[in-house]
C-alpha cells in the first residue's frame, strides 16, 4: 500500500535545508529561548509588585533590559 504523505528525501516543494532549518530552530538546549526568559522574569516583576494590574510593558522592558545586561 502506498501513502500519499510526504517522507524524507521526498520531493515536497521543500528542500532539505528548509527541514534542517527547522529542526535546528527547536533543538534542545541547557536554557528556555530568551523570548521565554523575558516573560518569566517580568512574570516575576508582576509579582513582586503585589499582583497589581498596571504597567505590563514596563515589566516586559525592564525584564528584557535585565536580560540583555546579563547576556
């Protein structure tokens, strides 16, 4: 039986450096993606200031300030 589906080494309109291009995007590593880093930090920002609604982007920056400082 044969399966219509595209496999490796299959012409699918994509070329194999596309597929390496994506698997080396989610490849695992020691450390969440900066992006992540940021959002966890300035999680902990709104927290530290009481839960308070407010000023979400200031914590983004300030997060992502801290971030780049240690990077």
């Amino acid at each position: 039986m044969k399966h219509s589906g595209n496999h490796p080494g299959t012409s699918s309109g994509k070329s194999s450096h596309d597929s390496q291009g994506v698997a080396s995007r989610y490849h695992q590593t020691d450390s969440p993606p900066p992006n992540e880093q940021i959002r966890r930090r300035a999680y902990e920002l709104y927290i530290e200031q009481g839960r308070q609604p407010g000023d979400d982007v200031a914590d983004w920056l300030q997060a992502e300030r801290e971030y780049l400082d240690h990077s």
